[in-house]
C-alpha cells in the first residue's frame, strides 16, 4: 500500500512486517521515531508475538539483542552516532559469533564537538566490525532494504546493518510503498538458526580460542561475508519479483555507462547527485553517479566495473578518515588499481551540512575544469575564512581556547566572549 | 529455610555431615543424580573457589528447574578455565558474550524464551566480581530494574584474579593486589571505597538477593533453590576464595570462607523485595585477625612495623556489619 510517511515510521512498520521476536531499544536521536513506533505496534498488539525491552544502553541493547538471538529469536535493534560507538565491542562479538541480527543506524555525526546531524561518520566507523552494511538511498529503498536484510542475515548467520541518513531520511515524509504481511512471510520464512541455546541439546557458544584457531574462526567470518557478495544480488532479485520493485543489491549506476565522470556516494544523497547529473547531461556534459548500496562486504568487482569507463571518478564521502583522507575513496582506488582514472575524494556534508546541487554543480565544475587536484582530499563548502582565523589564533595564542567555541563566537552564534574576551 | 535445625557438632564447625542427615536433606553434590554442570577437566586453579561456587549454584539450580537452564557468563576466570577451545566444561547450553555483558545476555536469553513460550526453560547469568560489580553493573541494574526473570550469580573473589589479581570495587580495605601493594603510608587498598553489591541489588526491591559463601554448602544450594522459586530479578552473591589472588594455602578455601562469615566481614543474609528477611547468625565469633593471618594479602600488616591500627579498623567493619545485619542477635542455633 502506498502512503505518505515518515521515514521511521515506515522502517519500523517494514521492520514489523519481518515479525521480530525480540527488540531492544535505547533512545538516541535521530534513531528515537523508529524504536517508538516499533513500541507502539507491540503495545497494541500489532506485533506480536514480540518482546520489546528497554535497555539502559546500547551496549545493553546489542547484548540484549546478542542473547536473544543466541537463544533463536530474530533480534532487532536501532541506533545512531554515539550510540553506535558505545555498542562497538558488541557488534564485534556479535558477527564473531556470526548472530544475525538486523540493527538500522540512523546515521549521524561524531562528536566532539556534539552534533546530532547526518553525516556518515558513525557507519563508517564501524565498517569493520564483520556486519554487512547496507545503505539506503530513500525511505522506499530503506523499507526494502529492511526486509532483504533480515532474509540476508539469517541464510548467512551474520549481521546486517541498514543505514538510513539521519533525518534527511529518518525524518522526511515522502510517499512510500509499504508490502503486505502476506508478501513478506512469503519472502522471509521463519528464523531457523544454525546454533542455539536450548536445553535439549546444549551447546557452548562463546568459548575461548586460541592461536591454534583463532584466524580459521576470523577467515570463516570474511568468507561468509564474500558469500554476501553473491547472495545480496540473488535476493534483490527475488525481491523484484515478489515485490514487483527493483531494489538495488550491491552497486547502483545511474547514467553512467558512457560517463566520462562518475560521481560515487552512498546514501540519500544519490538523489541530489542524479539531479545535477541530469542536468549537467542536459547541457552536454558526460557525468553519470555509482550509488553504493553495500559498503561491507565491499562489491570491488561490480564497482569496478561500473567505473571502468570513466576519466575522472569524484567520490563525494560524509566521513573520512582524519590523518588520512577519503575512507570511501580509498576502497574506489583499490577498484580502479591499473586503470588511467583520477580519483577526487570530496568530504561532503558534515555534521549535516546541506549538500546542495548548487555546491555539486560547483564541485563537479572544478573537476571538469581542473581547479582541483585528483588524489588530494578536498572538503566541500568549507569555510577558509574561519579555519584560518583560528588557526592565527591557535599560533598567536598558547592558551587560545576551544576551537569550538571560538568558531561559533567568530560566526556569531555565541553572542559574548566568554574566553579570551580581551584579545 | 525449610531445612531442619540439628545440633550435630561432631566436625568442630557446627557443619553438619551428610551421612547423618535424612536422604532427603542430603546436598544436591551429595547426589547420586547431580548434574556436574560444570564438570571435571577444566583449568581452575588448585584450591579455586570459583569453581565450587559455580558448580554448587548451577548443580542446585538444574536441580531446581529439571535441567531446564541456560546460563549467560561474562569473561573472567570462570569462562578461561572452562571452556578452553576446543573443549568445554559447561554442560548446559552455555553463552559467553563480553566482560560487561553478561546480564544483558541474559536478559535476551530470557526475553527469547519468553516469547515462544517456553516457559519451562529458566536463566541464569554469571560473573566475578569485576564484570559484575564494576564493568557489568549498568547491564545489572538494567536487569533488576526491569525485573527480567534472570537469577544472577556472581562469584566474589574480591578481585581481576583472571587479569593478575587488581583491585575491583570488591576489593576489602588493606588487601595487597597488583595494583594496591604495600607502598606507601597507607598500605594496601584504600579505607573508604567499595560498594556492596547485594545492598544496592536490594535497593532494585528485586523479588530476591542472598549472600552465601562455598563454606556452607546447604546454605548456598537452599538460596539457590529458593531463588529459583520466584520469577523476575535475582541476585545471589557467593563469597569465593581465592588461593592465587589471596595468597592462601588451596587446603584452606573453605575455612577461609567460614571464616570470612564468622568474622563478620561477610554477612550471609537474604533479603525479599528489598527487605532483609533472614541472617546466618555467627556460631563462633572470631577476631579479624585469625581471618587475615590466613592470606598473604593481609601479611603486610603483620610485618615491621605491625599495624595493629589497620587491623583495628578491619575489626570495626566487621563489627558494624554484625550490628546493621544483627549476627550475634539471635541466639545461634
């Protein structure tokens, strides 16, 4: 049925739909609609049967979700940001453990300094951490993600992460196709799961492993997740059969096939992309986007070769590693390895920080007209103005303050100074 | 209790044998049908109290729920001696997750059983002290509040004994540790800090939180018992020498424990939603100072100089604890 709703709300009626047993919940914004409206529909009974728990941290909630899946319910949780941060040691056990639980992240920044805006930083920290991620490019795409990841998870015994841009998509209303109950239990069978804890036939799950088979146990965690590889595509397939919708699996191109340049990004902000590439195609440019959907396992050959033709790849990133650069870039190469392709990683978007098709046009401009350097990390929209006079500062001042702070008070936002007020 | 009161004291400590009991009152590890939970073989230290403690829990708590159990461990000692890859030691269906979690895994444990109705099969969550009283302890409170139907266990040894024997928030004043050594003004861990980890269970107005120690065997295994006669939040805080971290002899964990509650320094009690409704009386008081002369823990201040100061003030806790939980009140049995 197609409706207009708020992106929580319809993850948390998709996640419904997929008859979680157990949800673990703790508040952090902007993940808070989905874990309420998840409570509500058990409260009233439209999930059931289902245990809802509220946890007194998403270290709590990670656990809570890591025992009930060990004991064979289908697990459930949500988080965004700091919270992601604060369950990382039980993400970790819960992919080592190879549990499938499905978690969205509602992406949002890392703070210091505290911000509760979309960026990818909180995702991108955890790309490691052996859970696949998923990225969703729109509330549709998140719903249907939502209901290929419980499927994915459990034929592989691992867990899936769906993220969803903080507010640009947690929070926007748009109009989307939600399946019937009927579709999804045709789509999704009941959890089975390869180990559980049960009385009858008792098992021990977690034991200590040493040096004798430690890398054996990691290598089967990497060769479940490269199994991904092939199965996200099979899935997707079988949902644009069920669903009557594509659904994107690994890699989606937009324009692209005959693009001299390729934008690369993940996430809601695809949409703008495709916009500035139809426009830029209007006026004769040859510019195509590659949307990233599953970041982990990483598609290397699907991007590569979805970028093969191209000249210039400009791969426009809401993260980057600090001391190094590009994050998502850095893969890209890895994919590009012995192809004649410049490669501009572009941090974008920060903290929430629109990313208008004003600043894409711009960007893509400078690329086109080599005002920017290929292989130098370049950060949209930034304020030179305001870096610089702090960084004055800094060198003027062995005690110039927080930086923070400052910055704020330069643009005004901090009416008085509070530090440094004579200088 | 329902046990019945017997004046047998042929062993000179009040205990009494099992061979002169009613079958019927015999221990469950007197049992020819025990479940040796945690069975031979695995790695604990000679001597380990840990490891009785946890096989006198989990035997008396299969014994409880007809085997129907599945038990949450946090990582220490307990979780690196049993079950050392490729073997296991645990014969229950047995999780372990992370240091801090343990109670949390037992919440999902229980919250999964709950809703396919599996309302035979119960949860246990484990963990020393450490994993419970410092890095497990957002996950406990969260636990008892919510009321999960889990019985928490956790085995105090007073210490990181897994890590090199550091000083947890179990930690006694004075105790040596590698992170308290006798250096200094003020030897040993600091007067002053430390929490007690069945007040504050208390404080949750659970339905159920007892002290034991591996000293009394019936004891423990009736708290046990009886904790598995309710549903929702259960603490059970077992006192569990340790020969290594302690610095006592592997022979003396059981005296060492029946001292520790003669002495006052351990008050056995249980308490039902919060309130205080029984106390094991202390039958022959002793002084602190024949408790810490056993442990090299405590040889500091037995040493040049003496510090009778500090044994002074050991004694004072151990004579509040005997007036705020009323050990010598009744009249021992």
């Amino acid at each position: 049925m197609r409706s207009q709703l708020e992106g929580s709300l319809a993850v948390a009626k998709a996640v419904a739909l997929c008859r979680p047993e157990v949800i673990s919940a703790y508040p952090i914004s902007p993940q808070t609609h989905i874990v309420e409206a998840l409570s509500d529909l058990v409260r009233t009974g439209e999930l059931a049967p289902c245990e809802y728990l509220m946890v007194e941290s998403e270290f709590g909630a990670m656990s809570a979700a890591i025992g009930a899946s060990a004991a064979g319910a289908r697990a459930y949780t949500a988080t965004a940001s700091q919270g992601l941060l604060y369950m990382a040691e039980a993400l970790y056990n819960a992919s080592g453990l190879g549990l499938p639980i499905v978690m969205t992240v509602a992406n949002r920044a890392i703070g210091a300094p505290i911000n509760i805006w979309n960026d990818h930083s909180d995702a991108m920290s955890q790309r490691d951490c052996g859970w696949i991620q998923l990225y969703a490019e729109s509330n549709q795409h998140a719903v249907d993600l939502h209901v290929q990841a419980f499927r994915l998870a459990e034929e592989l015994s691992l867990p899936v992460m769906v993220c969803m841009d903080g507010f640009v998509l947690t929070h926007a209303i748009e109009p989307v196709e939600l399946p019937t109950q009927e579709q999804v239990d045709a789509f999704l069978p009941p959890f089975d799961p390869r180990q559980v804890l049960d009385p009858d036939d008792p098992v021990t799950i977690g034991a200590m492993v040493g040096p004798e088979a430690f890398a054996e146990v990691k290598y089967l965690m990497h060769a479940k997740q490269m199994q991904a590889l092939d199965l996200i595509p099979d899935i997707s397939g079988s949902f644009s059969q069920a669903f009557g919708r594509t659904s994107s699996g690994l890699v989606r191109t937009y324009r692209s096939a005959d693009a001299d340049t390729i934008v690369v990004a993940l996430g809601s902000v695809l949409g703008t992309i495709e916009e500035v590439v139809d426009e830029l195609r209007g006026e004769g440019e040859r510019v195509g986007a590659v949307g990233i959907t599953c970041f982990r396992p990483y598609p290397l050959e699907e991007i590569r070769a979805a970028l093969q033709g191209a000249r210039r790849v400009i791969v426009l990133e809401k993260a980057f590693a600090v001391g190094l650069g590009g994050i998502v870039g850095q893969n890209v190469r890895l994919a590009l390895s012995g192809h004649a392709v410049s490669v501009y990683d572009t941090v974008a978007g920060l903290g929430g920080r629109p990313i208008t098709r004003r600043t894409l046009r711009t960007l893509i401009a400078d690329v086109l007209e080599e005002r920017l350097e290929p292989d130098r990390l370049a950060f949209l929209d930034l304020d030179w103005k305001l870096v610089e006079r702090e960084l004055q500062r800094v060198s003027a001042d062995p005690r110039s303050g927080p930086h923070a702070e400052n910055i704020l008070r330069d643009i005004g936002s901090v009416a008085a100074s509070a530090h440094g007020g004579a200088r | 209790m329902s046990a019945e009161k017997l004046k047998l004291y042929q062993v000179g400590t009040f205990a009494v044998g099992n061979r002169l009991l009613d079958p019927e009152q015999r221990t469950v590890q007197a049992r020819m049908e025990r479940s040796n939970t945690l069975t031979s073989g695995h790695r604990a230290c000679r001597g380990c109290g840990e490891a009785l403690g946890a096989r006198y829990a989990l035997d008396a708590a299969m014994r409880a729920t007809d085997g129907r159990l599945i038990a949450a461990n946090a990582t220490g000692c307990l979780e690196v001696f049993s079950t050392p890859y490729p073997e296991s030691s645990w014969q229950l269906p047995w999780l372990h997750s992370l240091f801090g979690n343990a109670p949390a895994i037992a919440s999902g444990i229980a919250a999964a059983l709950k809703v396919k109705g599996r309302n035979d099969v119960r949860v246990i969550g484990q963990g020393g002290d450490g994993g419970t009283l410092d890095i497990g302890f957002a996950c406990l409170s969260g636990m008892f509040e919510r009321n999960d139907d889990v019985l928490y266990v956790c085995y105090d040894n007073e210490a990181y004994m897994n890590t090199g024997v550091q000083r947890s928030s179990a930690t006694p004043p004075a105790a040596r540790t590698a992170n308290t050594k006798p250096l200094g003004d003020e030897p040993g861990n600091v007067f002053g800090q430390g929490k007690s980890a069945p007040l504050i269970a208390m404080a949750h107005e659970i339905p159920y939180v007892a002290t034991a120690t591996v000293a009394d065997l019936h004891d423990l295994e009736d708290k046990i018992e009886r904790a598995m006669e309710f549903h929702g939040a259960r603490y059970v805080h077992i006192l569990v020498p340790c020969p290594l971290g302690w610095g006592s002899e592997a022979s003396e964990t059981i005296k060492i424990a029946r001292l520790a509650q003669e002495t006052g320094l351990f008050p056995v009690f249980e308490a039902e939603a919060g309130e205080v409704v029984a106390v094991s009386p202390i039958r022959q008081r002793v002084s602190v100072e024949e408790y810490l002369r056993t442990q090299r823990r405590f040889a500091h201040l037995f040493g040049d100089p003496p510090r009778a100061d500090v044994i002074a003030q050991l004694q004072s806790r151990a004579d509040r604890n005997i007036r705020r939980f009323g050990l010598l009140a009744e009249e021992a049995a």
